[in-house]
C-alpha cells in the first residue's frame, strides 16, 4: 500500500473566469489571474492510497463516502494520471527497470476542506488541485506542475490555478484539445509578501445559480459579454501581469474592482439574470470607495473582489491591513463570539476591541455615514489571510486514512 | 394676466436613457423608448401665468418658492419659449395684427406633483414636461410637439417623452444644436391599451447616485458602455418599435427586462460602481421570472423595468394583472392600512384580500419558494396604471394660482 497526503490553497481571482468554449475539456473563453491564499487558514487536504487488495476505487469527501463513478469530473483526473503513470510503467518495463504498477491498483480517495463548503470559498478548486497535485505524487508522475494543471483543470476549471502559490495566470489556450490551457506562476509568494488579504463571510439566505450554469447561460445571452472576452480581459491580463511583477498596488487595486464589477455586471446582463451580490456585498463596495477616496495621499489602500457569491475578499497591504479590520468590524458588527467571528493568526488587531477606532485618523475626509451599521451578523466571519505558496506533501502522520485505508474520521 | 393650467405624465423607458454626449444640450448617447402611463394615477400638474404688472420671475415648487434663476435648464426652456414667441409677436407686428407681448411679462410658475418626489417615480420628466407644455399652450406657440420636446429636452432629458401619449421613441439625432433630438410617438395609447403597469415602490434607506452624475461617469467608466451604445441599443429599438406596432407582447417583454439590466449592468461597470437595485428589486425580478417560466403555455405574462432607483414597474397585458398582484401582495406584505398600500383604480382585485390567492391556479409548476415571504413594508406601496395620454390643457377652476397670481396652497 502506498499512501501520500497533500494539501492544495484556495484561490481568489482578480481577473475572471466566467464562460467555457469547451464544457467537456472545460476550456474557458477568457485568460484569468488569481492570487493564492495561505493554507494556513484555508486548504483542501487529500489522502490517496493504492494497494493492490484493493477491490474498487472509493471516495470519502468530508466524512462521507461518495460514489466515485458518478463524478464524471474527478473520473476524469484518475483517467488522466493513471495514463501517464501507464506510459511511465511501459516505459521502466521495456527498459530492463519496472517499477510498481499503481496505474492498475485501486485508489482510495479522502479529502476534507478545513473550511464549510457552502461558505462559498471556492472549495472546488482547491478540492480538485489537492486530488490532482496527490496522484501526481502518489504516481511520481515527471511532468511540470503546468501539465498538473491541466488535468486539475479538467476537474474544476479555476482548480488549475491552486497548483501554483503566489500569482497565477491560467491562460486560456487557443488548441481544440486543451493542451495549452494551463496555469502558470506569473510571480511567486516571496515576490510580493506584504499583499494581504481580508475575507468578509456575507450572510445569505439564497442559494446562487451554481457557476457551471450560470456561466454558460451569460455565454448564451449577455450581448456585452462578446466584448469583454475579445476585447477588455486581453488587456486587463497583460496591465494586471505588468502591476504585480511591479508590485503596483495601484493598478492592481483598481483593476482588481474593476474586472469583479463587470463580472457581475455580464451576470447582471445574462438573461435571466444572475445574481450573486447581496446588499450586504455591496455595502461592503460603498465602504471601501469611501475609504479610498478619503486615503490623505489619494492613493488606493484596499481592493474589493466578489465571485459567484455574496462573500467579499478584500486585498491590501499589510500596513493597512488593521485600519480595514478595524473599519469592517464598526460597520459590520458580529452576533458571535469574538474569536468566533474573526480568525487573525496574525494577529494584526493587538487585542484592540474590533470596530473601535474605525475611523483611520489619518482620514479626514472619511464620510461617517457613507453606509449606516448593518444588522449585526450581516457578516458571519472575517478571516485574515496572506499570498502564500502552492500546494504542499504532508508526513504519514497526517494521513486522513489508517492503516486499512479507510478514514480515521468519519461524519 | 394670462393664465393656463396643464398636466403631463409620467413616462417609464423600456429602452433605457443613459448618458449625454452633450450635458449643455441634453444630447444622449443613445436613443430610447418609453410607455406613458395614466394622468390619472401619476402626473405633474403647472400653472402659468403672465402678467404686465409681475415685477419677476417666480416660481413654486410643491407649494415651496423656488429661486428660478438658479435653475438653469428651467430657464433654458423660458428662454427657448420666449423667444419663439418673440419672433410671433414680431412677425404679427410686421403683419399689421399685433398680438400681446407675452414674452416681455415675467412669469408666475407654480407646479405640484400629485407623488412624492422623493419615491423617484420620474418626476423630472412629469415635472419639465408641464412646465413646458404649459408655456408652449401659454405662448400659444405654432409649432410641433415634436418641437415643444425638442425643448423640455433641454429642461431634463426624458421630459421629452412624456410630450406624448402612448409609446414614445426620443430619437437620439446626430445634428450637434440637437434640433433633430426630439421624441416621436411611436404609436397612441389606443394602439395597445390593453398593456398595464404596476409600480411597486421600494423602501430604500439610502439616496442612489443623481442620474445626472451618473450617467456621465458610465460614460467615462464603463468599458462595456461603448458597445451598448454603438450596437445593441440601435438594434433594440428596431426591435422594440416592431414589437409595440405588432402587439408582440413577447418580444416587448423580453426586450424590456433585458435592457433594464443591461443598464443596470453598465452601472455596474462604472468606476466607482453605481447601485440602484437592492435586494427587494432583485428578489421581485427573481419573482417575476418564475411566474414567466411557470406560465401554462410558456409565453412571458409580465415584464419588469427599473430606472435609477429601487422601484419596479411590472408591465404586463390587463388580463394578467389581477394575478400579478395577488402575487406581489404575497410576497411583499404591507405594514399599512390596505387603502394606504395599493391603489387600485380599476378595481382588478374585486374585494378580495391582496396576496391570498398568490398562486395563479393555471401555474401548476410554480416554485412557491422561488423568494422567500419578504419582510412587511419592503414595498411601501402598489399602484395599478395603464397606457394612457399626452399632456392634458385643464380649466380655469383647475388653476394652481389666485387671482393675484400667487399659490393658493403653501405647502
């Protein structure tokens, strides 16, 4: 039996993805950027073993066995890797040296979010890039993390970009097959660590259009959605790319509302619409804009992007990081526990009562009333994260699956 | 003393007005298409007269005196309308049958709305459209209504449609003195009278970004706003136009919810973002496409539309009306007094209690829990309207003004 854990982060894009011209090989219409959150506070942790003994391949997702056959998505990934671990095999047999063949073994499969799934945290793609990145190492599979990608990318399509820490552009590809459709590091985590980031959990009753459909209803029926994908993300990739390799924040900020407005705009223009902010998102818009158009220097301080939900993630740099806790926390004010209701491993608030000193005292010009106070709990949970690295190999003590290959832990 | 009272409507854009490509003029971007509804529910109502003895200008405004010389685009429309019957007193002189020389007396305006202004049921347009109007009648001016649009135009841009009755296009003209910008009627209120509307008026907290602001920060913001303009709008009035001659009710449906949140979504696209839906707007439009997709036979039976605010207006044809409102009574209760919420002149609902028989008995497929029961007062009121007329000349008795020429109400 041979077992490998790993972990995979969540990424958060500031250029889009939204519309496939490929729903089977999931081949997006445009490019996207992402930046990659720590893992410290969000991952998707994948156990993976294979054994011989093994009489069928069987999936635990959270607690809960799942069945496999009927995820066409993660078939897809174990079709893809067993093929290349196949070749390998062939190979180190045809040249005198075989090595174990796990391409014919049987898989089991279990993976946990240490975060709700229905938070809307994007659990897909760290999900899958933890699948993808595990039987790449369970295989010893000899291709770049650029070709991991692209099968992570045929599981969930903005998978591909957790595979890479730091800044990651998944370029759209041009061939039919897919083969060029892949994540690559535009720059790592060290490039620029004092990029922060502020999640803000909004509240909501309704469930969303789920992406997969909703994406391809806007293909179908936006009139604008042509021009964005021809004409406006092209440029937007190459101003972003330029913005982060200079560590430009303030191209990067407003590029970053920018391409999350008119995301929600396309939704807004699909037909029907769709929509996945809430008063509360847009709240939390109107604060921002006041807080930078109130900065003393008139410079951006913090950028807001939404994805195909209610929940906010807020990215700045890290000196501005308290002021925005500390804003965030007065106008959105917690029914929790504190330590319930904020997560701030890094400690940026200094035991400060959250929401005190709201106002940053260098903003003179803040408009106290821009919003009023929302009801308390209109944001569930504020976590403070930072850019980090990609995915990680953990040690056998972190196996989620004992010795039988069954889940230590079950739901 | 000269004296002449008259009333002018509201008009509601189904294509949608957004932006100026002159602010002096009123020139827009684009041209639009508007129903106007009934007098008898929403109008503005003005009384003018002119007077050799009146040592000024005045004006009152909803029974509050106005300082009229800080009100440029009114005093445009004065200025465009005296001097038209300038050059009528100068010809008649020349002629040798002098008329009066009204355009030497200063004018007592006094103009109410019978809607608050601050609901945003378009009362510039209502407002501007008497004022001007009433002089055009006042002056006794020969000229079109074509012409008498071209200058309520320059008093509030969408004034220009409520010059006529039915449905009304105000064709965008290419000319740069904007003498071909000027509205049309595209056919009369007996065309279709079957078509209703029901405005639901939605509380909102906070007062939306001035249309006047707005707009031309779209213009300047918006990536998409280009192709809207230069593209889909031309083709939707084609369309639009057809529709309406045809009684299409299908087609105008479909066209009108669409470039509602295709404007929507050009706001949205504006840096910073501009919001006039909230979630109370958004759930009567997740509201409305489920009764349109449950409907029996498949055919859409009413149409949302919102301007720059919170407020929905549902068209739909008479038959359906009494079922929209048991519908919208249902799901978004009243905190008032009955007779204080819905004002139901044509009597659709026939005693019955509003919202009780929410679910049409021919909609067997509808979602009962497509919104969820909204909290009472998220609309603050219902008013049943109908396609209706043009400005309306009224009697003396009707006159705002004493016969000193002063308000016989002070507000």
């Amino acid at each position: 039996m041979k077992t490998v854990t790993c972990t995979a982060p969540v990424n958060i894009a500031v250029i889009k993805y939204w519309g496939k011209r490929d729903t089977e090989l999931i081949l997006p219409t445009n490019s996207s950027l992402s930046v990659t959150l720590s893992q410290d506070i969000l991952h998707s942790k994948t156990t993976i073993s294979a054994a011989k003994e093994y009489t069928q391949d069987r999936l635990w997702l959270n607690g809960k066995e799942e069945d496999i056959t009927k995820n066409k998505r993660m078939h897809n990934c174990f079709r893809e890797t067993r093929a290349i671990r196949k070749a390998m095999e062939d190979k180190a047999a045809s040249e005198g040296n075989p090595i174990e063949p796990l391409s014919t073994y049987h898989l089991h499969v279990c993976s946990e979010n240490n975060f709700p799934t229905a938070a809307g945290l994007a659990s897909s793609a760290s999900g899958l890039a933890a699948l993808v990145f595990t039987l790449a190492q369970l295989f010893e599979l000899t291709i770049s993390t650029s070709e991991v990608s692209r099968i992570a990318r045929q599981g969930s399509g903005s998978a591909c970009r957790s595979l890479f820490g730091g800044f990651v552009a998944w370029e759209m590809g041009q061939k039919e097959d897919g083969s060029d459709s892949v994540a690559v590091q535009v720059a790592p985590e060290s490039h620029w660590p004092e990029l922060e980031a502020l999640i803000c959990v909004v509240s909501d009753a309704k469930k969303g259009t789920s992406s997969t459909a909703g994406m391809q209803s806007t293909i179908k029926t936006s009139t604008l959605m042509k021009e964005r994908i021809n004409q406006i993300v092209p440029a937007r990739m190459e101003a972003m790319k330029k913005a982060i390799l200079e560590r430009d924040f303030q191209t990067f900020a407003e590029l970053t509302m920018r391409d999350s407005n008119q995301f929600h705009a396309v939704c807004l223009d699909t037909y029907p619409p769709i929509f996945y902010m809430n008063d509360t998102s847009r709240a939390i818009i109107q604060l921002i804009h006041e807080y930078n158009a109130s900065s003393p220097d008139g410079k951006l301080k913090a950028a807001y992007t939404y994805d195909a939900g209610p929940n906010a993630v807020i990215y700045a740099p890290k000196e501005h990081m308290p002021e925005i806790i500390q804003l965030i926390g007065h106008y959105f004010p917690s029914n929790k526990e504190p330590s319930e209701f904020f997560a701030d491993p890094y400690n940026v608030t200094q035991g400060t009562k959250l929401g005190q000193d709201f106002i940053p005292k260098t903003h003179t010009n803040f408009n106290e009333k821009v919003i009023p106070v929302q009801p308390a709990g209109s944001v569930s949970r504020l976590l403070h994260t930072k850019v980090h690295d990609g995915p990680r190999v953990l040690s056998e003590a972190d196996s989620l699956l004992n010795a039988e290959g069954l889940p230590k832990r079950l739901a």
